[in-house]
C-alpha cells in the first residue's frame, strides 16, 4: 500500500480485494463511469479475473473512503487501463493521473512498452484528460469487438 499525503489528508493507494466490490460500484456509480454490471464487472467476473496474474487493480482510500480505482492489465503485448474513476468531490487534483503512473509503473516493470485505452466519444474529459497524461488519440482506428451477449 502506498499513501501520498495531500491537502485534504492522506490518501492510499492499495490493490482493490473483491470485498470492496460493492463500494467500488457506488463510487463508480457516482462518477458516472460507464461499467457493465451484468457482464465483466459481475462480481463473480471481477472475483475470477483477480485471480489472473495480469490483473492490477487498484483503489484509492481517503478517511476510509473509496475515491478512486483503476484496472489496468495486460495481455504480454500491449497494457490496458480500464475503469477509472475518481469521486466527483476529488477530481482535478492530481488522483486519476496518480493511479495512472501507478499502473504505468507497474506494467513497465513487466516488460510492458505500450498502454491503451479505449474511451467513449462523448466522454470528452476523459479523452483530455488522457490526452494531458501523454496519451495519443488514433482517429485512425476504430474497435471492433464480437460479443457472445451485449452485457459481456
Ligand atoms: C477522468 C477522471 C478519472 C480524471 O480524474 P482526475 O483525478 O480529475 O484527474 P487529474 O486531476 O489527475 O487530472 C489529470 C489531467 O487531466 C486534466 N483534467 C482533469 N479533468 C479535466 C477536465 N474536466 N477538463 C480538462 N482537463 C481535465 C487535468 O488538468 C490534468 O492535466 P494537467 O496535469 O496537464 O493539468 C475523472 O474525471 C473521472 O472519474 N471521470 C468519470 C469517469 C470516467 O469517465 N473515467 C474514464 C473512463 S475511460
């Protein structure tokens, strides 16, 4: 666990136990991510791929309070960062950019050289908001994905 001491206290930053699951979906239902609670973000789904060695998932703790996650994990090629989320009350301090070079670090470590992720259209401060980090946008690329259902 690593704690970073700022103005409004100390915050942590610690890997997420699937014990926090359903504090992790109320601060994700408060920052309005876009999740898929009956697909990859069941509990059971999130439980089973804790277990995986590419999983680094992370939450942040403020006083007790959940206020921050993200889930980066790779597959031996390329890195990914999904579900990041900071609380409404804590943005623009520097947390979401936090649990980013977190994530970084660690899949550096791994012999990781390339992170993505993928962003919705709308979701504009996102999209800057990785774009400050160092991330580049590809108008050049479009996903493709084939589902077995629509809530996978
Ligand atoms: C995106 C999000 C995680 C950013 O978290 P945050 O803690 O506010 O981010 P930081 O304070 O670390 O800011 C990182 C950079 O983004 C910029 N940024 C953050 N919010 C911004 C906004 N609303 N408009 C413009 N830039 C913004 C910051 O200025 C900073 O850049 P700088 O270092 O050059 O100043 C947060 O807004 C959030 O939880 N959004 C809802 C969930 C979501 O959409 N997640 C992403 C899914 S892909």
């Amino acid at each position: 666990m690593k704690t970073l001491d700022d103005q409004g206290g100390k915050i942590s930053i610690s890997s997420f136990r699937i014990e926090d699951y359903d504090r992790l979906i109320s601060l994700w239902q408060d920052a309005g991510l876009p999740y898929k609670p009956k697909g990859r973000d069941r509990r059971d789904c999130i439980e089973r791929e804790l277990k995986t060695s590419a999983a680094i998932f992370l939450v942040a703790e403020r006083e007790g309070k959940l206020i921050g996650s993200i889930f980066g994990t790779h597959d031996g090629r390329k890195g990914w960062i999904n579900r990041l989320a900071v609380a409404p009350a804590q943005r623009t301090q520097g947390l979401g950019a936090r649990l980013v070079r977190e994530v970084e670090e660690r899949l550096h470590d791994l012999g990781i050289e390339i992170i993505a992720c993928l962003i919705e259209n709308w979701n504009t401060v996102s999209m800057e908001a990785f774009q400050r980090m160092g991330y580049k946008r590809h108008g050049d690329i479009v996903y493709l994905s084939k589902r077995k259902n629509p809530d996978v």
